[in-house]
C-alpha cells in the first residue's frame, strides 16, 4: 500500500516514514505544504494520505483535503493533529476523513486507522489454473497462464497479465506459496515471473515482453538452473 505523508515537522515526518516501513506499507518521502502533495496526487497518487492539518507558514492540510473532496478522488486520509476542539472536527468532518488520530498516537492505533481506511476491496479464490478475484460486487476470472509477472507492493501484490494489472491484497510470498503448481520463479525480493513468458535476459535483469525485470543476486542460481534446464545458456542469448 503506496501512503503519503503530509508533514511539517521532519522528526515526526522521519519516524512516520520509518514506522510506515516496519509495518511493511510502501511510504513516498514526506512533503511539508500542501502544493507538493497536491502534485503528488496528481501525477503519482497514493492509495492513502496521512495528513497533518496545521503546516508551516499558516497552510493548513485542509487544502490537501479539499483538493481530494473537489476532484472526487477515491483517496482516503487519516488527519493527525493535536487538536481535538470540537471546532477543529466540525471543520474536519464535512471533508469525510477516513479517520482522526490526536498526536502523540501509539503505533497500533495508526496501523488500525490504515487498515480500516483502506478496506479488503479484492479477494482471491484459487480455482485450479486460475483466480476468481472479487471487487465489490464484481467477480472476475483470471487465468493465471496469462500471468506475465508479479510485483510486491508491501502487503499487496500486483499481477500483470497480457491483458492489464490487477492488484491481490496478499504479499508477494505468501501468493507464491498458495501457487506452487503454477511454477512461478522468484528472480528478485520484489519480483516473480512466469517462466513461460521469458524472452531473452541480460546478466542481472530478464526481459518479460515489454518489461524488464530485475535479477536479485541472491535468486541468480535459480533463474541460471532453470534456464541451463530449458537449455538456454547466457551465450546464446546475447546478440
């Protein structure tokens, strides 16, 4: 999960960042003002913002908030702030915050807001060579013999089939071990590959159609053994 934080103070904003990443969220590098945020949500928008309400030189995150409101993202935020006046919630409120957390806040209870922030919308079932993946209401099936690659992206992963990206609510390894009979390759801690659709690869980083993807040092034996067993050796690849 891709979370942005809005924060002034650089000690808060730093341990923001660091606790975000033991919990194994995926966190943009802080910004201070509402402009760059804005920006941010523009041309990389996260799947949440946690955003503090009173920033230097009298911005406040409102702006942040408003912005979301007006454009009708379907982004949500968690405010954090130390004011918990009723003033400050009623202005708060009509922005409909997924959640408000009062600093100083215990790292459980900002891990509970981002949960339920952010709710189980997909769902994976295993149906023999493919996924039903639900969405709300809408179920869809998914031939995993069209899975190209899988990327992790923190508590998530994303499949990139032939066909488009979906994104499972499952990390990258626990997916791989519910799909052993798929014969997916580990090639990096970030990535996995569908062997099938390997075309051609370099010494540290495969070519999967119109993709590269990275070759982790520490899973170059297992992509050399299985190439050396299709035959493939790096010789006759290079040109």
């Amino acid at each position: 999960m891709k979370i942005l934080i809005v924060e002034d103070e650089p000690l808060i904003a730093d341990s923001l960042f660091q606790l975000l990443r033991i919990l194994e969220y995926e966190p943009y590098p802080p910004v201070s003002n509402p402009a760059d945020a804005i920006e941010i949500l523009e041309h990389n928008p996260p799947d949440l913002v946690l955003l503090d309400l009173n920033l230097a030189h009298n911005l406040s995150g409102l702006e942040v908030a408003a912005y979301i409101q007006n454009h009708k993202l379907k982004i949500p935020f968690i405010v954090l702030t130390s004011n918990s006046g009723a003033s400050m919630v009623a202005q708060v409120k009509k922005y409909h915050p997924a959640s408000y957390l009062i600093k100083p806040f215990m790292r459980e209870a900002l891990f509970a807001a981002i949960e339920i922030a952010v709710p189980d919308e997909e769902e994976e079932e295993i149906i023999d060579d493919a996924i039903l993946l639900k969405t709300g209401n809408r179920s869809e099936i998914l031939n995993l013999r069209e899975l190209i690659y899988l990327k992790a992206s923190g508590k998530y992963t994303e499949l990139h089939f032939s066909f488009g990206k979906r994104l499972v609510r499952l990390p990258l390894s626990s997916f791989i071990k519910e799909n052993q009979n798929q014969s997916l390759l580990r090639v990096h801690k970030t990535y996995a590959v569908n062997p099938s659709y390997i075309k051609a690869f370099a010494v540290d980083e495969l070519f999967m159609g119109d993709s590269k993807i990275p070759i982790g040092r520490f899973f170059m034996p297992a992509v050399n053994n299985y190439l050396k067993s299709r035959g493939i050796h790096k010789k006759e690849l290079r040109g």
